[in-house]
C-alpha cells in the first residue's frame, strides 16, 4: 500500500524546497518505515541547496531526524511499530571488513551518498518519478523508509526535537571530541564556528573534561549560546582571533576543531595550537576545495590535522548512549534548539541560517 506524505522536496536548482505532497511505499525486505516526529535543519543540507555539492534528483531533504516506526519489511529485527528511533545518515551494511571490525563510519558497502537504499531503489515517488531522500533519510517528510541500519531505537522519553539533533549535530559534535580527537579531562580546546556542530562539539568537550573551552565565532548571538552550553571563554571571529585564543592559552591549545566548512578557517587552525597539538576537520566545504598549510611548520611543531566525518559514529553504540547522557543531564540538546518550526516554514530557516542566525531549527511534526 502506498500513501502519502508532505514533504520539502528539492528540484535540483535553486535553493529553495517546494513543500508538497509526494508518494511512500510499503517498505521493502529489510527496510523500516518511520513517521517522523522531527527533523533538524542541518548546515549540510545547506550546501545542497546552494549548489555546493551535487545529489541526484528531485531530493527529499532532510539528514537528522527521529520518529516512530510504524511498520517494518520482511526480516527486519531490530526495531518494531512504536518504537521510538533516531535516524543515521550513513547506514552500515553491516557485511564489510570495516563492519565487521565495529567500524560502521568507514563501511565500504553503504549507499548512503547515493540517496538510496541497499537494493539501489527508493521508496519516495512523485507523479510516478522517482525522488531521492537526502542521504537515504529523506527526514523533511512526514514519513520515511530507511534500511534497518539506519534506525536505531531509543527511549522513548527522549523528546522527538533532541533524538533528532542526536542524528547529526550531536553524533558529529561529540563524536569528533571523543570518538577522533580523543580529548583528555583538563586539555585545553578551541572550536571555530559555533552553529548546530560547534556546539556540539563545545558540548562534548564539557562532557570529557576539556578546560579552558574557547567558543570562535562572527555572532555575538551564537557566542552567547556557546558559553551557556559550556565554553569557558568566547572570542569574536576576526584579525585578532588567534591572539586573543592564544592569549588565554599560552603556547597554544591541545585541540583545534573547526565546524563551518571554509578553507580560511580551517587553513588557521594550526595556529591556535600548541606543539604536538591537533587540528580536526569537521566542518564540511565545498566538493573538491582545496586548503594550505605549512608543512614544515605542521612537522616541526608535531602537529596533526584529522578529518571527521560523522564523528567517526557507530549509529547502534552512539545514539543509544548520546540519549542515555541527555536523560542524566549529561547533554543539554535541548538548549541546542531556538527555534521550532513547521515543515512549511523550512525556506525562511535556511535564510536565517544564510544570514548566521539562529542556533538550530527543528521541525517538528503534528502528531
Ligand atoms: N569565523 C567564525 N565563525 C563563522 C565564520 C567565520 N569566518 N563564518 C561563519 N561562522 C559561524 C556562523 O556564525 C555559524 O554560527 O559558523 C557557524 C556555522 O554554523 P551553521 O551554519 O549552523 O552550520 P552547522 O549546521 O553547525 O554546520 C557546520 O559542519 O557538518 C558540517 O556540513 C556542515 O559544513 C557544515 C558545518
Ligand atoms: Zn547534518
């Protein structure tokens, strides 16, 4: 049986998301359908809609999300109708070396990237034509169908807004600190850019002990929202950054993360840090954009930069765990959200986050 869902679907170009009513098959073997409670709206699905990275399409948008399952396919074991899940956006295939090593973030089997499931199909249609969901989660719509790999449950008293942040932000943020860079009780920290990721990842630091934890960013509005989630010092993005950071932390930082995406910030980290101190990617820019740094400089002083993609998350370890953390008071995710919209208001969220407003939209679902 197939019904039908709203969803914000983009048509390729331009960047706006037309909100309309599209088409959800039954799921497939191995596949979960789940209502949606919430979606967050993710820097990354920004730079799809601003041309910065190329998907097949008409994509359904949409990366961090949780709902309910409502029904599963044949074999499916894992979860069951009403349970309460939080959706990965790089679903393991669970058959590769790296799976079967515990390692599900370097799966070499997924389809993820590809918007499409195990089989190479999707569930989602319009008109009779195939659309695609955004990183085979599609979680700007009503109802999705992901590949059992990618819905891990939860408890179910984790709210809907915060289980959806767990989904990127949050994964990518904590686990960037603790998964990648493996940050130690009392090493200092500075984290460049604090949207959705930054403060994550300023969260995740308090969660591990960092100290001094040193908030970078152009908004005084962010910069503010960073310190109340746990950074110790705030310092507006500009000329001086570096030595006012370098004020604070003489000799420089143990750990530099950078959390917007663009070669200018990330081309500075190494100057924030101290000898034998590390550099570590999270931001995203755009596809094949190239970055510079001193190679002399980087082996003299000792220094490593790293990427993390996805805060190297293990979904069925990490999401149950981020829940667990949020529910002890461990996590504030709550406090990640300023703003929770309906699905129709998707267009005016991204321009506030073109504008550098807003710490976290996140749309929240009727029912
Ligand atoms: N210096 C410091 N901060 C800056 C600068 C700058 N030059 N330019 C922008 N910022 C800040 C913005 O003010 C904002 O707070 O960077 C932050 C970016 O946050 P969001 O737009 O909310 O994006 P987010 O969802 O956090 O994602 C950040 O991580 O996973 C990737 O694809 C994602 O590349 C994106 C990045
Ligand atoms: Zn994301």
């Amino acid at each position: 049986m197939t019904i039908t869902a709203r969803a914000a679907v983009h048509d390729g170009a331009g960047n706006r998301l037309s909100v309309r009513t599209v088409q959800v098959a039954d799921p497939g073997p191995g596949n979960v359908l789940v209502r949606m409670g919430a979606s967050g709206v993710c820097g990354s699905d920004r730079h799809v809609l601003d041309g910065e990275w190329q998907l097949p399409s008409p994509t359904v948008m949409g990366h961090e999300g949780a709902g309910t399952v409502e029904s599963v396919g044949d074999g499916v074991q894992d979860v069951r109708p009403g349970d309460h899940v939080v959706l990965s956006w790089f679903y393991p295939c669970r058959r590769c070396t790296a799976c079967a090593s515990g390692k599900a973030y370097a799966c070499t089997g997924s389809r993820s990237e590809e918007c499409v499931l195990p089989d190479g199909s999707t569930r989602l249609s319009s008109g009779g034509d195939p659309l695609f969901p955004y990183l085979a989660v599609g979680s700007m719509s009503e109802y999705a169908v992901v590949p059992e790999s990618a819905a891990v449950r939860i408890p179910a008293e984790v709210p809907f807004d915060v289980a959806s942040l767990i989904g990127c932000s949050v994964a990518t943020g904590v686990g960037a600190v603790v998964n990648d860079a493996g940050v130690a009780p009392g090493e200092s920290a500075v984290v460049v850019g604090a949207g959705g990721v930054g403060l994550s990842i300023v969260m995740g630091l308090r969660l591990a002990g960092a100290d001094p934890v040193i908030a970078v960013d152009v908004s005084q509005e962010k910069l503010e929202a960073a310190l109340a989630l746990g950074a110790t010092h705030a310092v507006l993005a500009g000329p001086r950054s570096v030595d006012d950071v370098r004020t604070i932390v003489a000799g420089g930082v143990d750990h530099a993360f950078e959390a917007i995406g663009r070669p200018e910030t990330i081309e500075q980290l190494p100057a924030y840090l101290c000898r034998g101190g590390k550099a570590v990617l999270v931001g995203l820019p755009g596809v094949g954009t190239p970055v510079r740094f001193n190679a002399l400089a980087l082996a003299e002083n000792g220094q490593s930069v790293i990427g993390s993609n996805y805060g190297s998350t293990v979904p069925a370890r990490d999401f149950p765990r981020l829940a667990k953390l949020y529910l002890a008071g461990r996590l504030p995710v709550d406090r990640l959200i300023s703003h929770r919209i309906r699905l129709d208001e998707v267009n005016e969220a991204f321009d506030a986050m073109r504008a550098g407003q807003r710490t976290r939209s996140v749309i929240v679902f009727d029912g």
